[in-house]
C-alpha cells in the first residue's frame, strides 16, 4: 500500500524475490539485516553487503492533495518525470501469475534503472537484500 492504493501484491517470494514496484524495493532496501552474525548496535551499514541501508527519500503525500500521475513520483528514483509518471495514475496490473504492481515499468525495472542511468536508481533496484530462498 501507499498513499492509500495498492501499489504490488503477491506472495511472499515474488516481493521478496522478485519485486516489481520501486516503492517496494524501497522498502526492501531499507531493511536492516538480522541475520548476520555481527550486528553493530547503531550501524547503518549491511555488513554482509558493506552497503549503507537505503531510506526512502522525501515524506508521504498528502491523500487530500495526491501529486498527479503516480503518487510515489516525488519520492522515485526511476520516475519518469514530465513523462508517463507525472501524467498518468499507473493501473494496477499483473506481471506474473499471482503479482500485481501499479508501475508503468513493472514489467522491466532493471531497463528503467539503466535509462535512467544514476546510482541511485541503479542501487534501488539491486539493492534489495537477496534472501537465500529454503532449500529442498
Ligand atoms: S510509475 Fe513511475 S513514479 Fe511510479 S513507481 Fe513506477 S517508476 Fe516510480
């Protein structure tokens, strides 16, 4: 959820796995880590990455007064400003079987990430923690 709408939904290894939407890999980026073996109490940083946790930048916005175009435009490092995200509410739509997301580039986050070319797009979307999955 965000600003009110449903913004990705599937099951738990698809968002962990496989998220299509930048505000869930926001999300996902700002998470600490707890299972490593050396937490430092106050560190900001992964150790087992050596990255610095990621915050969503900016606040929430109003739900009296959304911004046009998709609502989590301001805060988006893949936002396609004056473009698709500032013009039009991004529909909720499948990408997969049992996932949904409300992006306009849900369907390839990583080509968005490289056209828009900063780090800090780049990292959004590989810095979502990578959770070894159960083995059979
Ligand atoms: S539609 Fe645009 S602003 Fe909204 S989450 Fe996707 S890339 Fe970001």
């Amino acid at each position: 959820m965000y600003a009110g709408r449903l913004v990705e939904s599937a099951a738990t290894d698809p968002v962990f796995y496989d998220a299509r939407h930048p505000y869930t890999l926001g999300l996902m980026a700002s998470l600490p880590r707890i299972d490593v073996d050396d937490v430092v109490i106050g560190s900001d940083v992964d150790l087992r990455s050596g990255r610095r946790l990621k915050p969503i930048e900016g606040q929430p916005p109003s739900l009296l007064h959304p911004p046009p175009g998709c609502s989590f435009h301001p805060r988006c490092d893949l936002a396609d400003i004056g473009g698709a995200c500032t013009e039009e509410v991004p529909a909720l739509r499948r990408v997969a079987i049992g996932h949904t997301a409300a992006c306009h580039f849900a369907d390839d986050l990583e080509a968005r990430a490289a056209a828009v070319g900063t780090a800090d797009a780049i990292d959004l979307v590989h810095a979502a923690p990578v959770v070894e999955g159960p083995t059979a």
